[in-house]
C-alpha cells in the first residue's frame, strides 16, 4: 500500500469524525474563565511544588539545584500573579474615574 493513500485515508476518517460530531464553541466569556481558571490552577500547583521540594529539601537533604529551581519557578509565578493583581487594580480605579 502507498503511504499517501494511508494517509489520505487517516485524513478522511478524520474528516468524517469532525463532520459527524457537533461542533463545541464556547462564548468568549467562558473562554477567559476557563483560561483564568488554567491560570490559577498553574499558579497554585506551582506554589505546592515548590513548597514541597523545600519541606524535601531541608527535611531530607534533597537535591539543592532542584530546591533552587523550585523557588525560582515559585518566585516567577507570584511575580507574575502579583502584576495581574495591580492590573487589575488599575483598571478598576480607571473605571471608577470616569464620568457616569
């Protein structure tokens, strides 16, 4: 057998699949909120793994590289949720400027 018929055939079988199911579309508002959702839950196991590798670490005498890659990733992350945070701030008191 050729392999472009092979994959001709995996392609339409693929084709068909898409045709036959409906089609998912989400609003653009549950989008953002699954997509923060997704940020929030990096975030928090983000967090736990590097606390984690920290209570190894002094517990147990654990890598050291892997505690310092732990704490660096922990450090980006509330880095980065704190930005979100004055963002959001900002956007709100920006709001509350305006003229009603």
């Amino acid at each position: 057998m050729d392999i472009r018929s092979t994959q001709a055939a995996q392609a339409y079988g693929q084709a068909t699949r898409s045709a036959l199911s409906p089609p998912t579309r989400e609003a653009p508002q549950d989008q953002a909120q699954g997509a923060f959702a997704d940020a929030v839950r990096s975030f928090t196991e983000t967090v736990q793994r590097g606390e984690s590798t920290a209570h190894a670490a002094l517990s147990t005498g654990a890598d050291p590289h892997a505690l310092v890659t732990a704490l660096a990733q922990t450090e980006l992350a509330v880095e980065t949720a704190v930005t979100v945070r004055n963002k959001v701030v900002e956007a709100y008191q920006e709001i509350l400027r305006m003229p009603v």
